[in-house]
C-alpha cells in the first residue's frame, strides 16, 4: 500500500524529471524574426504564437526577437539577408520578388485564381517543396520555407459606391506587383501600384478612389477613415508572406530543434487558419459599426467574364521567359488541386 501511495508522486517525478532534460537538450539560441507588416496586423499574431511556443516547448533555450514593419531590411533586401544567415527568420513576400523567383511567387501573386485558404496553404507547401523549378529558385537564394499563411478574401474600399460594372470605369485602384494591375486594367479600373503604407494619403489626395485589401485588414491600415463604401465583392484568396529560414542554417541546426520548428510551424499554420476565418467572419459588422456601407455588387458574372485567365496570364509571362513548358505544367497542376 505504501508503494501505490508513493507511485503518483514519484511518476510525476520522473515526468518533471524527463520534462527537464528532454529541454536541457535544446542549444541557447537567440533568434531575429523579421515581419514585413506591423505588430498591430491580426496576422502578426500567428509569428508571436509561434515563437512564444518555440520559447515554451524549448524550456526557455530557445528565444525570438521581433522586428515588424520591416526595420530589419526592406522587401528588396530580405532574401538575400535571410538567406545568408544574417536575418535567422524573415516573412517573404514572394510575389514581390517575382523578377527572382517568378515560379516561387505563383500563388501570392495571382488575383482571381485561388478561394480556399487553408487548402491554397497546402498547395504552396506542396508546390514549394515538390516542383523542380520552384526548388531550383529557392535553393538558388539558400532559402527554406517555414511557415505559411493566407490572406482571405480581397476586395475593395472605396470613397464612391461601386455597384455595377459602368462604376469601376476608369476608377483609380490600389494595385501591387505585376498581375494585380493586368486584372484592374480588364475590367477597365486604373491600377496605382503603392505600398500599403501610402493608402491613406492616396485616396485623401484623390490619388485612390479605392483601396484593394481584405475586412479585416480594414481597421489596422485605418481605411475606414478614408473609404466610407466597402464591397461584398471578392476578388480571391492569395498565399500570404510565408517564413523562411537560410537553408544553409537550418541544415546546420540539430536535429531535435529542426523537429520543434516543423512541429510549431505546423500548429502556428493551424492557429493562424482558425484566426483568418474568425477574425473575417466577424470584420463586416466591425466596419458597418466605424459607418462604412457594403455595397451588394450586382454584375459578378460579367465581372468573372471580363477578367482573363491568370494562370494563363502568368504562363504566358513564363514562356516569354523561356519557361514555357516549365509554366504550363505548374500552371496545370495547380488547377487540379486548388
């Protein structure tokens, strides 16, 4: 009897015990994270969940540092610090880094092209570390894909309603890359390719009728304060900035702490899914509540008829290229599993 009274308190023992050297096991690192975007973005929240649970599952060994708003090193400059080494972990956004890696970018860069979040997740997880040409791009830059994310419905806020199709003529929107213009440009819209820290000047200065973003990104960027008109309209889902590491360095790491980042990134991808999808579900009441109107878009099929095929869009840009037979087969693959 006394050794069943025992046996509770010592199996804790040894669990706490296990606990403690399964940690010790972990090297002291200290780490630079560099976000493209500011703390105050909800997606931000997935890069804290996932370095404060790096922290936690590592015993404390393994520390994150934080960079937003790219005080690190601007868009142009990040692939190449993280992928020597200099910046340990950094958000890319792929398709601004389209003249480099033109395959990496297709599922960031493309409007109207994909609608499911968590499944375009999959798809550019998949792509990225099964297709040739893809690899060859990465491994070129030394990069190794961590993490990634989606960025849920686009649409567009305006300082006018749009309705119809006749309202988008010759309208100023905010555009970015090489593709979101060539979709604004069919359906007769002018794109205006700005950073979204410029928004809010643009549209104040008639720069902008329109804004091009998601619900919930409203707030954050403080749209609201200059667009009154939103828009059930939607433009599509996009693979958002993914997180890479030097693969020179994450070959390098042990392999217990390579398994900690897979096992994380894994639930930070499901953390975030789950953040997405609550946090637009609950945005459109959010922006009727700061006094902006969502106008019911009436011509969404001659909308859909107008813009052209952007994977074909973007195949024709590869063959220019001389990636012709490289695009069409991605181009192809991915049609069948978005």
């Amino acid at each position: 009897m006394k050794f069943a009274r025992l046996r509770a308190p010592v199996a804790a023992f040894c669990a706490f015990g296990a606990s403690a050297a399964f940690a010790e096991d972990y090297p002291e690192m200290s780490l630079r994270y560099s976000s493209n975007i500011p703390e105050v973005v909800n997606t931000s929240k997935i890069d804290t969940y996932f370095s404060s649970e790096i922290e936690k599952r590592s015993g404390g060994k393994i520390k994150i540092q934080h960079f937003w708003a790219n005080t690190l090193g601007g868009e142009a400059e990040m692939v190449d610090l993280v992928g020597s080494g200099a910046v340990d972990l950094g958000l890319i956004v792929t398709g601004n880094q389209f003249s480099r890696m033109p395959f990496t970018a297709v599922t960031n860069a493309l409007p109207f092209t994909y609608t499911n979040g968590p499944k375009l997740n999959r798809l550019t997880a998949d792509i990225f570390t099964t297709n040739a040409t893809i690899k060859a791009e990465l491994d070129a830059a030394n990069l190794l894909p961590l993490l990634y994310r989606y960025l849920p419905d686009y649409r567009i806020y305006c300082t006018k309603p749009i309705k119809e199709m006749a309202d988008l003529q010759n309208t100023k929107i905010r555009s970015y890359g090489s593709f979101v213009p060539v979709m604004f440009e069919s359906i007769g819209a002018i794109p205006v390719n700005i950073p979204p820290v410029d928004m809010i000047q643009a549209m104040q200065s008639g720069a902008m009728n329109c804004t091009y973003m998601f619900n919930s990104a409203v707030k954050a960027f403080k749209i609201d304060q200059v667009a009154k008109f939103g828009t059930d309209l939607s433009f599509g889902v996009i693979s958002a900035h993914t997180l890479f590491i030097s693969k020179t360095k994450w070959e390098g790491w042990p392999q217990n702490v390579r398994k900690l980042f897979d096992e994380v990134a894994a639930d930070a991808e499901k953390f975030g899914n789950e953040l997405i999808a609550a946090d637009e579900a609950k945005a459109v009441e959010g922006l009727k509540e700061a006094g902006m109107e969502v106008i019911h878009f009436e011509e969404p099929d001659a909308l859909k008829a107008k813009v052209p095929d952007m994977l074909d869009v973007w195949a024709r840009k590869m063959d220019e290229m001389g990636k012709g037979a490289e695009a069409k087969e991605l181009a192809d693959y991915i049609r069948a599993n978005r």
